[in-house]
C-alpha cells in the first residue's frame, strides 16, 4: 500500500512544482490583494506541509518496494537492495538478512556479525528533506499569525473618532433622512 501512495506522490510532484511556481509568479505580478503577505504565507505552509508528506511517502514507498523485493522471487535473499554494484564483494557474502524501517523510512542491510548498513543513500535525503520541509512549514506558519496579528494592530479602533457606538465607515449621521435612497426607490 505505501509503495502505490510512494508512486502516487512521484507522480504528483510535478503538479506540485507547477502549483508553486504559479503562485510565485502571481505573487510578483500587480495588483495583489491587500492580505497578500498572510495569505502567501499561509498558502506556503500548506504547500511545504504537502512537501513534506510527499517525501515520507516517497521514503516510505521505496522501503516496502525493498521489503516485497526482498520477500518476492528465487533472487530475492540477500535483498536485492541490499547486494548493489556500489557494495564490496566482501561485504555482500557476509549478508544475513535487512531490516525495514517505516518511521523514519530506512532500509538497512545487516551482515553476520550483527552490524548493519544502509542500503542507499536515498533515505538519509528523503529524511533531511521531511525534516526540512516539516520545520519550514512550522516557521511559516508563525510567520502568517504574526503577520495577522500586526495587521489587526494597524487598523483603526470602532468609536475612536470620539464616538463610542460608531463603527468605522458608518456615514448614518452624515445623510439627511432621504438622501441614503436613490433610483427608483427613492422617487
């Protein structure tokens, strides 16, 4: 199941990059709308935390892809991750079996002595960038409250022209009785 959802998000993330960078570019063309900043904000920690789950099940797909290769065919022990090109001859002979990982995605590789190794470097990325991303989508969500909270400083207090039961922008003292009625309705 977690290797469909780690080919799903394979095949999602150039939507993604695409999502992202159109948002950049409108975010650079005029006439933005006056909430831009929280917004942006906002909408990129949406997007980082998308990021993030993304490369778990990325990580994640490519550890039950080990595990089932690993589990499937005549070829299949010493893991097939695990006996690569990359791997010593030496090494590979003292294979005894792996160990699966979901949290955080490893595969790891464990020879006769009891020690192991892991079986690519693509974990370790894929980690960092969960990790990265997961941070990042933390401080851009304290970054949108902040802006919120600055901008709800900057706007004017109700009633602080003197009357305390005004709302800002309320013009009722301002008309006459008829004036506030136009068109057909007012003849």
């Amino acid at each position: 199941m977690l290797a469909l959802l780690g080919l799903a998000a394979l095949f999602a993330s150039p939507l993604w990059c695409i999502a992202v960078l159109v948002k950049l570019v409108s975010a650079a063309l005029p006439g933005r709308r006056p909430d831009r900043a929280a917004h942006l904000l906002r909408w990129s920690a949406g997007m980082a935390v998308a990021a993030a789950v993304g490369c778990y099940l990325l990580s994640s797909g490519a550890v039950a892809f080990a595990e089932h290769e690993s589990r499937s065919g005549a070829d299949s022990s010493p893991a097939p991750a695990c006996r690569g090109e990359e791997v010593p001859r030496e090494t590979r002979l003292r294979l005894v079996t792996h160990r699966a990982s979901y949290f955080p995605p490893a595969f790891d590789c464990v020879l006769d002595d009891g020690t192991a190794y892991e079986s690519s470097g693509v974990y370790d990325t894929l980690n960092t960038c969960v990790v990265v991303f997961a941070v990042g989508a933390g401080a851009l969500v304290a970054s949108a409250g902040y802006a919120a909270a600055r901008r709800d400083r900057a706007r004017p207090v109700p009633g602080a022209d003197g009357d305390p039961g005004a709302s800002p922008g309320d013009t009722s003292d301002d008309e006459g009785p008829d004036e506030g009625v136009s068109g057909a309705a007012g003849a």
